[in-house]
C-alpha cells in the first residue's frame, strides 16, 4: 500500500482518537488494519503485520529509554540488570521476527526504529514540561521512569480509554515506591492525558470523513 503523507497523518489520527477509547492503546491500530484492507483489498496479514510491527518498534524504543532511566532510579542492581536485559532482548527478537516472518519490512526496520525512539523522546520531553508546569524540580528522573513503565503497561487491553485508570494506579504506586507524593503523581498523568486527549481531537472529523477518501485528497 502506497499511502501519501497526508493520507497517513489522516489515518494516524483517527488511530489515536479510537485509542482513547478502545481497549489498551492499540484499538486504533486494529481499526487502521480493518480500514486499510478494505479499502485496498489487500491481505489482512500483510496490513496487520505493518501497523503492529510499528507500535512494536516504539515500544521497543521504548523500553530503551526505559532502561536508562532505571540505571539512574531504581535502588536494586537486579531489577536494572534485567530492565536492561529485557529491552535489549526485546529489540534483538523484534529484529529476528521480522527478517525470518516479514522480510518485506526488513528495510525499513532501522528508520522505523528511529522514528520511534523519537516519538517516545518527545513524550519524555512532554513530562518534563508537565513537571515545569506543576513547579516541581526536573532533578526527580523517578518521574520520568514511572511515566514510562506506565506506557509500556497501557499498550496491554486491560483497560478502556487509552489506559486511563492503569496508567493513574501505576503512577499512584510507582510514586509511593519512590516516596514520591501520590496526589501530584495522579495529577500528571491526568495531565499527560489531557495532552492526548487535545492531539487527537483532529481525528473525530475523520470519523464522520473517510481519511481515504480519493476525491477529498484532489479537492
């Protein structure tokens, strides 16, 4: 599938506004898959395996990032050596799945990878600007390391609207962990959700406009 960029950002948004809702925080990506292979009639696998292989390269990057945050919060040298372990190893079997399953990907694998990382910076970047906003000192890195436990936790389908209710009780027992204030560690997630909230409202247009829509891409 040849998508232009603005078609793709159309897409894009929708995803996130079906993700504030939806299971875990990849109902979105299921409904780009379904949009996607009926409009191009193509393999479920083949549209499936690109939108999936995407959010798993994020969380990936993800769990980098996460990783360098527990060599500099978390007390027990275990718990760190097998953060560290896990993300490593993580990248390392994303790699493999797709060389020997989605060779058709391979190539894109690295960009896609980077891409990722810096979307999951510029979200580390957003907790820090919520942590200004609250006149809370930027020395506390165990914010930032309970933020991105929460997202890798939220991506599972155990609760609805994006992960909202996990995401707050993670936030809520990772600041009791750090002998942080539990209050204000639910007042940031709030916040950080009320952030995406704002960034995919652009995508309730597009449910009542196809964002596939041939003719309103020449109009």
């Amino acid at each position: 599938i040849h998508l232009p960029e603005k078609k793709n950002l159309k897409l894009y948004w929708l995803g996130m506004f079906y993700n504030l809702f939806l299971p875990g925080s990849i109902g979105g990506d299921a409904y780009k898959v379904i949009l996607l292979t009926k409009k191009y009639n193509v393999p479920y696998k083949k549209t499936a395996a690109a939108v999936l292989l995407d959010r798993f390269s994020g969380l990936t990057a993800l769990g980098l990032i996460l990783a360098v945050y527990s060599v500099i919060v978390v007390p027990d040298k275990l718990y760190i050596v097998l953060i560290i372990a896990g993300a490593f190893a993580g990248c390392i079997a994303l790699y493999i799945v797709t060389k020997i399953w989605f060779r058709d990907f391979l190539s894109s694998f690295f960009s896609t990878f980077l891409m990722g990382m810096a979307v999951q910076v510029s979200q580390v970047i957003c907790v820090y600007f919520i942590l200004l906003s609250l006149h809370l000192p930027l020395d506390q890195p165990a914010w930032v390391f309970i933020f991105l436990l929460a997202a890798v936790i939220t991506v599972l389908p155990v609760s609805l609207g994006g992960g909202l209710g996990t995401r707050e009780f993670v936030f809520r027992e990772g600041a009791l962990f750090f002998l942080l204030n539990p209050d204000v560690a639910v007042v940031i997630s709030l916040l950080f959700y009320l952030c995406t909230l704002v960034g995919s409202l652009p995508g309730l247009y597009y449910i009542f406009h196809d964002p596939l829509n041939e003719k309103r891409d020449h109009d």
